[in-house]
C-alpha cells in the first residue's frame, strides 16, 4: 500500500466550498477499487491548511488504474476549481512505526489479563474433554495445554508476548495444526463451547468485546481448518497476530 497526502491552503471564505466539493469527490473514491481509506483534516492551528490523506493499493494503481480509469474524471471535476490551492501532492511509504496509544485500552486488558484468559480455558478444556466431537481430537493432550493456549490468546489481544518468547510463535502453533483433519463440525463445535466458556467465567459480554473476541475466534479457527487438510501449504513464518476493536490482520502467502 502507498498513502497520497495531499496539501491544501484554502482561504476561510472558500472553505465550506472545499469541503463540499470533497464530499461529492469522495463518492468516487469510495467506489474506486484501489483506494483502500482517504480522509480530510483541517488544521486547528491554522486553519487554513487541509490535509487529504488516501492510501491506495499502491502508487501504480493509483497513477495508472485510478487516473487512467472512468472514475477520475469525475472525481477531478468536483475539486478543479481547488487543484491551484495545492502546495504539496506525494507518495508515502508507511513504516513499521506504528501503534495504538494508551486512550484505548487493549482487549488482552479489557477482558482482565492473564487470569481471565487462563479462567476461560481452564473451563473451555473441561468441556472439550467432555465433548464426544472433540474430545478424540484432545486424548493425548499436555496437562500444560490450556495455560498454553491462555499464552496465545493473551498475546493476541494485546498483552505481553510470552507465547512468542515461550512457546515458539506462530510457527509452533501451526505445528500443532498440521495434517490434523479437523473438520467443519469440529470447528463449529470449538466455536461454541469457547462462546459458552466465555459466559461461564465472566469474560465481559459487551456487543463491542465479543464481536471483536468472537471474530478472531471465527478467523482463527478458519485459519486452523485449512491448515490442518492434508496436503495444506500454510505460510509457515509469520508473527503471532495481535487482534484489536475489529481489526483483522490477514496472512497472506
């Protein structure tokens, strides 16, 4: 992905103007198929400075899909009378400098740290090993599984990253996925009683936690599903993923 910032000077009595014409040409940008987000700020300091930001797929399917395309006419044609305000107009690469600050607090936290997450599959394992479905799948399970699987979904969610230093990462997860055969039913059963497990023990049943828990929960064990069928070809080096409020980090080969 490559982000445009776009600078604009625009005298206070043009500004409402500007900001309307952005309104109609984010129509065609919400439609285009290499914009990935875009956004308009307007400086507090000084106002007359607005920043557009617009992360596109990348710098050639902007210049070349987007420009060359039947959507750019269009959208050129609400801002000209503004293209004259322009004092700067490039590409940025992002770095892996970023982050979420303190404001927001992490799901690891928000669900009470490592004793919940221990809690929750303390309880979810009694339950598999009392499912005729999965308890097959648990029979030669290591008495330290559960705490294990606590490592990873702690980190996951925000908190400290003992699974990675402890356990190995991602990869060793994987490991333990390989040629398994885990089934549609299987996986659809792990689902529920971890949701049910979650009740049990109190994880905090806000909509916005458990759309975001149960949304890994659904990608994961996707993730496992697949990876688990004979002759899979899984990525087999990647980070552990760290899952936020609706965020989903995909694995791509």
């Amino acid at each position: 992905m490559i982000v445009e910032y776009i600078r604009y000077r625009i005298p206070d009595d043009r500004a409402a103007g500007f900001e309307e014409a952005y309104h109609r040409a984010a129509a065609f940008l919400a439609r285009a198929p290499q914009c990935v987000d875009y956004e308009l700020t307007r400086c507090v300091d000084e106002p007359a400075h607005y920043i557009l930001r617009i992360t596109w797929t990348s710098a050639e399917d902007h210049l070349g899909g987007f420009r060359k395309g039947d959507l750019f006419p269009g959208f050129l044609a609400e801002i000209r009378p503004y293209v004259e305000a322009i004092e700067e107009m490039r590409h940025y690469e992002t770095t892996a400098v970023r982050g979420t600050g303190g404001s927001v607090p992490t799901l690891y936290d928000w669900a009470g740290g490592a004793e919940a997450f221990e809690r929750l599959t303390e309880r979810f394992y009694q339950t598999v090993m009392a499912d005729e479905l999965l308890a097959p799948l648990f029979a030669r399970m290591d008495p330290g599984h559960p705490r294990f699987v606590a490592m990873w979904l702690a980190e996951v969610f925000g908190g400290p990253a003992r699974y990675t230093g402890e356990r190995g990462g991602y990869p060793h997860m994987l490991g333990k996925h390989l040629n398994r055969g885990i089934t549609e039913a299987q996986r659809r059963r792990w689902v529920a009683l971890l949701a049910d497990a979650a009740d049990d023990v109190g994880l905090p049943d806000d909509p916005e936690f458990r759309a975001a828990f149960m949304g890994y929960i659904e990608w994961g064990t996707r993730l496992a599903l697949a990876n688990s069928q004979p002759g899979a070809a899984p990525v087999r080096q990647a980070p552990v993923p760290h899952w936020g409020w609706g965020v989903a980090p995909p694995y791509l080969g």
